[in-house]
C-alpha cells in the first residue's frame, strides 16, 4: 500500500518526492510482520512527462544515504 506522496517544486522540471509504503506479509510460522518504508525520489520533467531521475527506498532503520533529501516534517 502507498500512501498519498508529499512533492516539493524545486524549478519547472525538477521535483523532489516523499512516499510512504506499508507491507504486511505473514511468515511461515503464521506471524504477521508490518514494515513502513519510505521512498525519497528525485523527479524531472523530460519529453512532456515527469520521469524518475533517483529513487532511494529505506528499510526502517537504515539512514538516511549521502544525496538524498530528508522528507520535510522529519
């Protein structure tokens, strides 16, 4: 599941992006286990369309890596 993405303008053909994604999955000992991980993505405006210039996904715990915005709010 995504949740709604946050979009920050940085000029008319780059964007950065925040969205949060929710798994659930069960193991084989019947175990629910919930993760909620965020995508930190650099957008650009090419050819008449938003295109992914960068996409970073991070495990909870993971820091955050060297290039990637902090989601604001954070």
């Amino acid at each position: 599941m995504l949740v709604q993405p946050v979009i920050e303008f940085e000029g008319p053909t780059r964007a950065l992006a925040w969205t949060d994604m929710a798994g659930l999955a069960t193991d084989e000992a019947g175990i629910a286990r919930a993760n909620l991980s965020p995508y930190h993505d650099r957008l650009v405006f090419e050819e008449e369309c938003w295109r992914f210039a960068a996409r970073a996904l991070l495990i909870a715990g993971d820091e955050l890596p060297a290039g990637v915005a902090q989601s604001p709010g954070a």
